[in-house]
C-alpha cells in the first residue's frame, strides 16, 4: 500500500493544548503459526525488507527509488520547533544491528565508523548491509536530504555508528551462525559504549533476561551511553498469546526491560498505541512506528511498517529524539535525557505510565525545553530535583511477569509484524499550555 502524499506541516506550538481521543479496547485474537514454521517462529512473524518494498510498489533493491513526500513522524514529533533548537549535532547514536548501507546517499557523511562482529566477511566494517533493518533504523534517525527526496531524519546532524551484529534471518544465516545472537548484541553494546556513542539503539529484543545482555547495558550506563530498545512486537499468526519470539506475549522484553533503559512500544498511524507491540512494565515510552519512510538497502527511500506498526522504527525515532536532547543538554546524563523524553511524553494522565503507552507519546521539542521543578509531574527526577506526583488510586501500572527463559533464548529484531489482533488504547492527554517539556540460535527475529 502507497500512503498518499505527507505535507510538510509546522509542528505544533508549545502554547496550544495537545489533545488526542480515547479509543475502546477491543477483543484480541491472534491467528496460529502456520505448522510448517512451527520450529522457526521467528520467520513466521517475519517480513523481509524486500518483500516489504514489492508489496508497497514503490521501491525494490538497486532500483534508486526517491520519495518525494515528508515522513508523517516528523510532524507529530515537533520536528520543526526541536530543529530551532538542535538537530542533533555533536552526538553518536549507534546502531546495533544488521548494520548500514553506507552507500545510500542520505547516510553519506552520517557514518561515524563501524564494525563487523558477524564475521561473515560481508560487512565491510558495518558499512553493508544486506538485509536492510539496520539501513532502516539509521535513516529514521539521521538521514540527511538529498534531492528529489522529502526523507530526513529527526536528528538529521546526528552522526550513526554503525555495529552490525547479525547478517540476516534466513535458514542458512542462522544454520551458520550470522542470524541474530544475544552474546553478539551485548558485545555490540559494549563497542558502541568503548567507541563514544552518547545513544545507542537496539531495535532488538528477548524474552530472556541474559546476564551478559544485562552486563552488557550496565557497561554502557558506567560509560555514559543511553540505551534506546525496542519493546518488541506482537505474533499476529498465533491463538496462543505468543509474541513472533515464541515466548509470552505479555512478557517484558530485554534490553528494554533492564533498569535505566528505554523500552519504546510503537504507535499506529493516528499516534494511538495499539496490539502490534509487547506491551508490559519495559515500555517507557511510545513514538510512531507505522508509515515509515526511511532509507533502504541498495536503494534510496522505502516506506516501511504500511499495515502494522513496529517497534523498531518507534525505537530509532526515540533514539533520534534522545540525540536531539543530548546535542542541547551535553553536561547532563543519559539518565537525565531519559527522565526529559518520558516526563514530558503526552499521556491520559501525567500522573503515571501504563503498560501500553509507558509514559506516552514522545515529544522532543518539550523534552529539550523542560523545566524541572516539583509541578512537573511523571517519573522521578534523577537529579533529585522533585518526588514524582502520587499516582491516584487503583492507578498502580501493571508488573508483568517474565517468561521462562528455557522456552526462548533467541533475539527478535522488532520491525515489520503483521498485526494478528486488535486491542486499541488511546491516548489521552492535554499538554497545559505553555508548558515546554522526551534475538546464531542464541537469539530471535521479530518484525
């Protein structure tokens, strides 16, 4: 499906109250896995890039294909009043994952170095990439404009380290040890954290809180990086309420579920929070996941995620909006520019978070502008400025258990699911104006 052309619009004022409408959840129902992709259901819930693009119509590998229309996120995350204040310069967001097309032109110049821990002799230091999710990620944060194209990202001065962790999805990657691998995104980690990425992205996930994983993310806090993790997606072929992992699907997702990380679940075309991510207490955040164009493999531009929101393109988009906050905020810590991104999120009530939204829809130009003080209510200040407000009662957010981590030891890459359900929650919240406020078999393939 095309989306009709996305106007470039001004973001709205800081003045003007931001309203969203409430939708009724409904009833979820899940279709099952298909028996021949019984042992891999990491495929079942899979779409590739490329089949992506030939459903879309519109862009394929090699073919050069531009877009001229605006990505829709850019409007809805103030991109026009945050690039009056940054655009993301002077900080490193890295990229954990299928590494980057450094031949795309909206990436040239954007690359900051990289590495290739597959060992497939394919990736050209990270700066290949052959199956085309980490491209994706890169350009959604920091694609620079090239002409006949309307693509940029919403950090576009950021520069991206590109880390490339696993070759593929395919039989064959994982038969011989290039699919995606828990120990090779904790080592990914770490080589973001040595080499000075302020921000680094893993739009990755597991239903297993591995220690090396968990070390791995204790390594880079100690070094001043931010993690930015996707919260995973929803299995749209399975009645048994299991996510594209095989694991629960009300499981808490890792990275995203480890403390001082940033677990971003995705919202839908109209900004809502619907059944396409995991959802549980690893959400901190919601950013638009749905109708991303951004840049592709071998190519130029894509649109991505047409039908079905993804949490990997939610979690470049916050990790952008965490760069942009970084590049204005340099003498505060990662945990401070997490703080900014979720205290001024739009929610029902700025009270609390709930499992769905986390703290809500990401709003960077706020999270740039925010003033701490004891009226601002959200999570608590890391700085020890405030208490966060009381929640009211019954408004507890739900602790979701973990799943059983000898069921799934596998990484998913969040992006391109298919919804198999439909569970609806919207998002209410008004900004009070003037307010200025942020899975080798070792691991899983979610989309």
């Amino acid at each position: 499906m095309t989306p009709g052309p996305v106007p470039a619009s001004p973001a709205a004022s800081p003045r003007r109250a931001i309203a969203a409408g409430l939708a009724l959840s409904a009833t979820a129902f899940l279709l099952g896995v298909p028996a021949a992709d019984a042992a891999r259901p990491w495929q079942a819930a899979s779409e590739s890039p490329a089949l992506n693009r030939a459903a879309n119509g519109q862009c394929s590998d090699g073919t050069g294909t531009a877009i001229p229309q605006t990505p829709k996120a850019l409007t809805s995350l103030q991109s026009a009043l945050s690039w009056e204040s940054s655009r993301g310069e002077g900080v490193v967001v890295a990229v954990v994952d299928s590494g980057v097309d450094g031949k795309n032109p909206h990436l040239r110049g954007v690359l900051a170095g990289g590495v290739d821990l597959v060992g497939d002799n394919q990736g050209q230091s990270g700066y290949a990439d052959h199956y085309g999710h980490g491209t994706a990620i890169a350009g959604a944060i920091a694609a620079r404009s090239v002409e006949g194209s309307g693509l940029v990202g919403l950090a576009p001065q950021a520069r991206i380290l590109s880390v490339r962790v696993f070759a593929g999805t395919s039989d064959e990657a994982v038969k011989n040890g290039f699919g995606p691998s828990i120990a090779r995104t904790a080592q990914g980690i770490r080589y973001a954290a040595d080499h000075q990425a302020q921000v680094i992205n893993v739009s990755l996930s597991t239903p297993v809180p591995d220690g090396q994983l968990r070390d791995a993310v204790r390594y880079a806090q100690s070094r001043g990086s931010l993690v930015v993790a996707s919260s995973g997606n929803q299995n749209p072929e399975s009645n048994s309420r299991m996510d594209a992992s095989g694991g629960p699907a009300t499981a808490v997702r890792y990275p995203a579920g480890f403390p001082g990380v940033v677990g971003v679940a995705a919202a839908n075309d109209a900004g809502v929070a619907d059944g396409a991510s995991v959802h549980g207490s690893h959400v901190a955040v919601t950013a638009p996941g749905q109708q991303v164009l951004t840049s592709a493999t071998q190519g130029i531009d894509c649109v991505y995620a047409s039908e079905v929101p993804a949490s990997s393109y939610a979690t470049a988009y916050a990790s952008a909006a965490a760069a942009l906050v970084a590049a204005v905020h340099p003498d505060e810590k990662a945990s401070s520019w997490a703080w900014r991104l979720e205290t001024s999120a739009v929610r029902a009530d700025p009270r609390k978070r709930d499992d769905v939204n986390g703290w809500g829809l990401i709003q960077p130009y706020e999270a740039i502008t925010l003033v701490r003080g004891n009226g601002v209510p959200g999570p608590p200040d890391p700085l020890g400025s405030r208490q966060p407000a009381a929640a009211p009662p019954g408004g507890d957010a739900v602790v979701v258990p973990h799943g059983d981590p000898a069921r799934q030891q596998m990484l998913e890459v969040a992006g391109y699911t298919v919804l198999g359900g439909l569970i609806v929650l919207g998002i209410v919240g008004t900004l009070a104006a003037g307010r200025r406020r942020r899975r080798n078999n070792d691991g899983v393939i979610q989309r």
